[in-house]
C-alpha cells in the first residue's frame, strides 16, 4: 500500500510532469486544484456537473464524472489513469485501499469541517503538487477579497447570525464548528451559537429550540421547494422570534452555502451578504 506520509515525494514526483491527473472526490478539492491552475480529470460530482460552481466550470477543461461523493465509481476512477487522488477523510478512509491501488490518494479534510481546515487542505494540495507559490498567490488574492468585504457588513453589526438548511422532514442548524459559522466569524460577524453549544457541525432541532435560541438574522438553504420551515412559519409561535417580527429571514442557494466549501465559495456567500 502506497504511503502518504511524505510530501517530498510526491513533490518530486509531481514536478516530473506539467500536467498531474488528479481526480477529485470532494467539491472543495476541485477549488483547491482550479485555484492552483490544475483542471481535474475526474470528479465526484453526483452525476450534475452543476454541483461545481459555474465559474470554476468555465476555467475547467472537460471531465469525466466517476459517480457521487458518498460512494464514486472505483471502476471509471482507474479507466482515467490518474496519477492522484484527492479524497475526504471521514467519507471515502474506509476505501483508502482500494483507492491506494488506483493511484496515490491524499486523504484532506471537507466534510463537516471549519473553514480553516479547507485553507490547509488548500495548502497541502499546493504543496504535493509543488505549486506553493500558485497558493500564495490566489491566497493574498482571497485576503484581500475578504479585507473588502469587512468593511461593507456595517448592517450586520451587533446582529447574531444562524444558519441552517431546512429539509422536507427537519431543520438542521450550523454550529461554530461548520464551514460557514467559521467564516463569519473570521470576517467578525457575531454568530449566535457559542463555541461549546452543540458537539456537532450541524445539530437537527424542532421550533422550540429555534425560540430558546432566538437569532437577530436566520439564514437558510432549500433542500427542496417546500421544506418543513414552511410549515414551521405558519404556526403562532413563528411571531414570538426577532426574525419574525423584524423580517430578517433568508434563503440561500444549498449548493453554494453547504456542498462547496472552497475560497471562491467563502468569497461568493460573503457575497450573498451585501
């Protein structure tokens, strides 16, 4: 089984080639790699190529999909050739051999992750690839972004924030720990949900519990047209929340604010904000 332990060979490796073929099992992956200049030859992109975020597509060359990220198709994975493999490390460890056998695999964090941890994947791909200094640079790029944006959230001051995705059966809140409660917090928006609330990423709750927590701001993403918070927004005890009565309820694109995880995608959900 091939190790992963050092970076150095891959390096090495990798600088033999101008052109690595990567294969990407996770969305933010393939921003990591289109931000360092490298298009990936595979991607788990659920069968819909718009899972990837239309401006990322326009500066990919074509693809081959290898299925969904929960379970990609190991066969069209090793018909690509490819001569790296960027997986999750929670979702895809459990097939780290069989992956291992196709190509070295990089095991990086994405799912249920803060946003730091998406920048030091971001890095590490940079580093195995040897393109440190492509990272660099799109990275002061994103800074400066980000420094802009700082200075137009003047609404949002002294407004707590919370963010979910509402489903057909629950309403599933973002903790501190998850990729855009982080991001806010990094650019100093207040986030309601104080850092030891909740042990996981995302936590499910029923009405009572979005009355104890009472945001100023609640932001939400659709998994679907009619979702249960429709229902939830007809009840009397919708009027007893701040979001209610000073009409701060949100709703935002699902695949933007929860699947892509990337610095583009952190870029354009700050976006979403103005």
């Amino acid at each position: 089984m091939r190790s992963l332990c050092l970076i150095l060979f891959f390096t090495i490796s990798f600088n033999l080639f101008s052109s690595p073929r990567v294969i990407s099992l996770e969305l933010s992956f393939v921003e990591a790699l289109v931000g360092l200049g490298v298009s990936p030859v595979g991607i788990s992109d659920d069968g819909d190529p718009k899972r990837i975020l239309a401006p990322l597509r326009k500066k990919m060359a074509p693809y081959k999909s290898v299925g969904t990220r929960k379970q990609p198709n190991l066969e069209l994975m090793a018909g690509l050739k490819p001569t790296l493999i960027l997986a999750d490390q929670k979702r895809h460890l459990h097939a780290k051999k069989q992956l291992s056998k196709i190509a070295d695999t990089l095991f990086l964090p994405s799912l249920g992750e803060d946003y730091f941890s998406q920048i030091e994947a971001f890095e590490k791909i940079a580093s195995v690839l040897g393109m440190e200094q492509n990272f660099k640079k799109r990275m002061k790029k994103h800074k400066e972004i980000l420094d802009n944006f700082k200075s137009t959230f003047q609404k949002w001051k002294g407004q707590k924030i919370l963010f979910g995705v509402s489903w057909e059966k629950g309403v599933h809140i973002h903790t501190i720990k998850g990729f855009v409660p982080s991001l806010f917090k990094h650019v100093g928006l207040e986030y309601v949900l104080m850092e030891n609330s909740f042990k996981k990423t995302s936590e499910k709750i029923g009405m009572e519990q979005l009355l104890k927590i009472n945001p100023d701001v609640l932001i939400i993403a659709r998994s679907k047209p009619v979702v249960l918070l429709d229902q939830w927004m007809k009840s009397p005890l919708w009027k007893l929340l701040k979001i209610s009565k000073n009409k701060q309820l949100y709703f935002v694109e699902q695949n933007l604010w929860t699947r892509a995880r990337g610095l583009l995608a952190s870029e354009l959900i700050l976006k979403d904000l103005l």
